[in-house]
C-alpha cells in the first residue's frame, strides 16, 4: 500500500480491538483507568474520542469513558494517519480524517465496526469536517487539483456531503482559499474563512452555498469562527497587530464586531460552553501556551491552567461541568479534564506516545 492513497474498504478500514496502553503513569494527578478492548457502546454513555500513537504506528482514533476507563481502539490502518475526530450530533458515530498525505473523510461508528469512506478525490486533501445539527451531512473543506497534479498545487474550496448517500455538493468555487466552515446551530448558515478579497476574513453564506457574504474587513486577517449556542454570535481570531492575535465576537446579523481579548500574546482556539456564556481559550500572554476561560462578553478572563509546559485544545463537555485538553506536563502530549473553574485536574492517558485531539461525545 503507497503511502498517500487510501486502500479499498473493507482492507485498510477495519476495528482493531488492541489495547492502548497500560493505564500506567505516575503522579497524584492521574486518573489513568484500565485499558480495555470494547469500545463505549451506550449512545448516551459520556465517553471523549481522541488520536494516539501506540506501538510506533500511525496516529488512529481510540475511544474512553469520561473518567479514562474503558480505553480502547477504532481505527488501525498504518501507515496511514488518522485525525480530526468530530462526533455525530446523537454521539453514534464519528466522522474523521485518514491519509498521508492525500486525506479522505470517513465514518466509523462509536461502537467499532468497519468505517465507512466518505470521500475520495486523489489527488485532494479533505479536512476540517463539521456535521449538520441534523447528522445527515458533514461539510468541510478541501484542496483538489488537476487530475496527475500534486496535493498542493490546488485550491481549497467548501464541500457538503450527505453520510448515507456519498453525494455531495460543492459551495465555494473561488480563485483563493475557503476554509474552515462550521454550521449554524439552526442548521440554515455556514460560517468559514475566506481569503479571497486579499487577507482571510469571516464570511457566512446559507446552507446550500447561496448568499455568500462578508462579515469582516479585509484589512485584518480573521479565521476560526465559531457559533454561539443560539446562533446570535459568532467568536473567531483576528490579527490586531504584528504577531497579536485576540478573540472576536460578531452578530452575524448585522456584522457589529466586539473585541474580547486584549493581550500583547495570541489568543486562539475559542470554545462556546455549552449555555453560551462563556469562552475558554488559549493564550500565550504568559509566555507558554495555557488555558483560560471568560465570560461570553469577555470579562472576567481566569486563567485555568498554569504550568511549566503548554496546556491546549480545550473542549467542554455536554453538560459544561468539565473541560478536557492537553498537556505536556509530564514530558509527552497527554489527556487531562479538568472542572470549569480550573480545579481537580487530573490525567486520562498515560503512555509515553502522543496523545492529543479530545472530543467529548455529546448528550443527546
């Protein structure tokens, strides 16, 4: 198998029920559980999906409970990589990306099985998929060229496809980069970054890819948004200055743009908790990169973590009562999970490989 093209189903695409680790680790902090070789089966079930490296192969997605019990293995097609997991919105399955360097989305189901390939245009790399509030589609986007060209030699541009039909529809056919595109909670927008009046800016459009529209000034790179709850905002990252980049906040509606981040160091990565009123982020203000969390209107910002080493990719769960991330406290990328305001943090992996990516299955 060439590295860069993905196998036929059934062969490169199949659950391999190996254990990821030993539950081992040292410190007070750990709440590494047990490894197992059954995936979470429970739709409701709390459980976080995240990438790992075990046994020297390629990154691939494993699944746990939310206390770190229960750790198990979904995907194994080495040396292809496996990235990005994103869950259904009724937490039954996940969507992610797999390849190197070529990637295609594919669908595998919370309880194992064999995933199901979504997409597949060699040469093309898929990424950055979000599903509908609904679960019947997954946008993304993708850079795709010319039949015989290289992966970078094309353009990226937003796709939609619908997972139990494999159709799928292009929205953005433009001569610069679309990335990033996210649902609104209504199901009825898109948000994404567009590059294509000169600097990155926030654009929205409707679902069917009519209406595109610019919500930002193209005199300052902005990229990353990210709906409230509700739909009445959207947070993303602006450029403000030389190397300062500071969480927004906009209402779509009418383009009214609050600044919620004054900082000299970047600010990224804002997550809406779950009831919309607040923010966590990370932030190299301090030096290294740590989480903090504010309120939705940008007050109040406290920092969560504070350590020697880089805390990031912060995710809340369901029910907004825990933050998961990772850490490089203990020499090598972790999974921890944390209360909101910052305390009893405590590690779910414990393996001297990567580990990274949390996403926290929702409650439905």
């Amino acid at each position: 198998m060439r590295r860069g093209h993905l196998a036929p189903l059934g062969v490169v695409f199949a659950l391999v029920s190996t254990g990821c680790g030993d539950g081992g680790g040292d410190g007070g902090d750990s709440a590494v559980g047990p490894t197992t070789t059954t995936p979470v089966r429970e739709v409701g079930a709390a459980a976080i999906a995240w990438v790992a490296v075990r046994d020297d192969r390629a990154p691939a997605l494993f699944v746990m409970n939310a206390d770190g019990s229960g750790q198990a293995r979904l995907t194994d097609h080495h040396p292809l990589a496996d990235s990005s997991p994103v869950w259904s919105p009724d937490g039954s399955r996940l969507v992610f990306v797999s390849g190197d360097p070529g990637t295609a989305l594919v669908v595998v189901d919370a309880d194992g099985g064999v995933p199901r390939q979504l997409t597949s245009h060699l040469p093309a790399a898929d990424d950055a998929p979000a599903w509908s509030p609904d679960g019947s589609r997954v946008v993304y986007h993708s850079l795709r060229g010319e039949p015989g060209a290289q992966i970078d030699e094309g353009n990226t541009d937003i796709f939609v496809v619908d997972v139990e039909t494999g159709v799928e529809t292009r929205l953005t056919d433009e001569p610069a980069a679309d990335v990033g595109p996210v649902w609104s909670p209504d199901g009825s927008q898109i948000a994404f970054a567009s590059a294509r009046d000169g600097e990155f800016a926030i654009f929205v459009m409707d679902a069917d890819g009519g209406n595109q529209r610019r919500l930002t000034d193209d005199t300052k790179a902005a990229h990353s948004p990210v709906w409230s709850p509700d739909g009445s905002r959207l947070a993303y990252v602006s450029l403000e200055g030389d190397d300062d980049f500071e969480i927004m906040s906009l209402d779509p509606r009418d383009g009214d743009v609050t600044r919620l981040t004054t900082s000299p160091g970047e600010d990224r990565g804002p997550v809406w908790s779950p009831d919309g009123s607040q923010i966590v982020f990370e932030s190299l203000r301090d030096g290294i990169v740590e989480i903090y969390v504010m309120r939705a209107d940008g007050s109040a910002p406290t920092r969560l973590t504070d350590n020697g080493e880089a805390d990031f990719h912060p995710v809340w769960s369901p029910d907004g009562t825990q933050i998961a991330f990772e850490s490089r406290r203990d020499g090598d990328f972790e999974i921890y999970v944390m209360h909101a305001d910052g305390s009893n943090q405590r590690r779910l992996t414990g393996d001297t490989e990567l580990d990274s990516s949390p996403a926290w299955r929702p409650h439905r």
